[in-house]
C-alpha cells in the first residue's frame, strides 16, 4: 500500500468497525467534524498510521494526549499491536467513549480521565512512558510542557503538526532545554490518496524534567507569547489542514 506496509486483514476489519462507531456515536457526540467513510480513513486514520513510518512503535509503551476520539493513539495500536497504549482525555465522556471503543475493538489499552497537566505528576505517570504521542491543536512549546513529563529518559515525544509549523519548532527550543529534550528530526508526509502534506516533529527526552514542570494549564498559556489553548483534530476541514 501507499504507506508502505501491509495491514493485517484483522486490522482492516476494525478500522471498519472504527468508522461505524465514529459515525453512530458522532449523531450524540462531538467527535469530529470530518464525516463519510473516504476522508475518515485518509484524514484520520490514514494521517494517524503515518506515523509507524516516523517511529519504531514496536513494543513501546505508549500515551496518547488528548486523544479525544482515539487520534492517534487507537489507529496506532491496531496497526502495531505490541504497543502497550494509554489514552488520556480532560473530557470525561470522551474518556467514556474511548473505553466502549477499546472493548468494542478488543484491544487492551488504559484510558485515563485526567488533565495531561495533573496526571504528568502521578507517580504511576511521570516519565513512565517510551513514547508520547499528541494531535492535540496547540503551539509546540505548550504541547512539549504537557507531553514531554510523561517520556522516560531516552524516549520520545511525536507531535503531529502541520507542514508550516517551522516558526513553532524554532520558538519551542528554549522549552525543550528546560523540559530535558532535543529536536532529534522532523518527518514530513503526504497523507495517501491527498496532496495534504503533514509532519510529525519527534523530539527526544535526554534528561529527567525538573519537577515544577508541567505548570498549571493557565501558567503555560500565560507565558506563551501566542496565548494558544488546546483543542483537537475535530473541527473542520480547515482546521484540519491549518493545524
């Protein structure tokens, strides 16, 4: 396939029933905005598997931040099982919603309602984690507070951006030293059957986060020159492409 590697057909079969549920739960939830079965698998699960591509996902234990309806946690972990995945949503009906998906899909991953700011500090958390993983619509100096204390030492943070986040990457160097982390690359990507390119900016934890990190959520957005919040991949088509 495009992607340049096969799906199981047992995979296939679940992203299926993936789109079943997205859309008969999307009726009373607000999922995501993305509707019909074709930009569905391009936009979301296809954009998410991207990612086996960035990173060697093999065996990892594995935390998505703000997965919201499953992006990218839940594609990655049907795509490689061996991951050891824990979702984690501030959103407690999203959190509901990612547990019937997960018993639904027969897999076995945590699902955890928690802020990333509040749960980064548990000790059944904190730089517990080989690979953080994030969609989550912010600037990438908030996302790296918020992700980055999750990551154990020597492990990764994959943040999925939009192919002009260049300015983003710059302005989050200075955070990066305070959190313990480097740029190690950048992984640029067409979306198959799209010419909407994405990357996924994956920085490398080599050092232990200073404990008054992360802040409270309103001290990140205050000191953050742009003054962004979070939101997620559910909006529209737009909002999609601007990330």
């Amino acid at each position: 396939m495009a992607l340049g590697f096969a799906l199981q057909p047992s995979a296939l079969e679940a992203f299926e029933t993936y789109y079943d549920i997205l859309e008969k739960r999307g009726k009373t939830m607000n999922l995501t905005a993305i509707k019909g079965v074709e930009d569905v698998a391009r936009l979301h699960f296809l954009d998410c598997i991207s990612l086996i591509n960035a990173y060697d996902f093999h065996g990892a234990r594995v935390i998505d931040v703000g997965s919201g309806a499953g992006f990218p946690g839940v594609p990655l972990k049907l795509s490689e099982p061996s991951i050891a995945l824990t979702l984690l949503d501030a959103t407690r009906k999203k959190v509901g919603f990612l547990t019937d998906l997960c018993d639904a899909l027969d897999i076995e991953a945590q699902c955890v309602h928690a802020r990333a700011e509040e749960a980064a500090r548990k000790p059944e958390h904190r730089e517990c984690f080989d690979v953080a993983v994030s969609r989550a619509v912010a600037r990438l100096d908030i996302l790296c507070e918020l992700c980055l204390p999750f990551v154990c030492v020597g492990g990764a943070f994959l943040a999925m951006k939009g192919a002009d986040s260049g300015d983003e990457i710059i302005d989050a160097q200075t955070s990066l030293k305070l959190l313990g982390a480097e740029l190690e690359r950048i992984f640029d990507y067409e979306i198959p059957g799209t010419e909407i390119k994405h990357r996924a900016v994956i920085l490398r934890k080599t050092s232990k986060t200073p404990e008054p990190y992360p802040r409270r959520f309103a001290t990140i957005k205050k000191s953050n020159s742009q003054g962004s919040s979070i939101s997620l991949y559910s909006g529209t088509k737009q909002q999609y492409h601007t990330s």
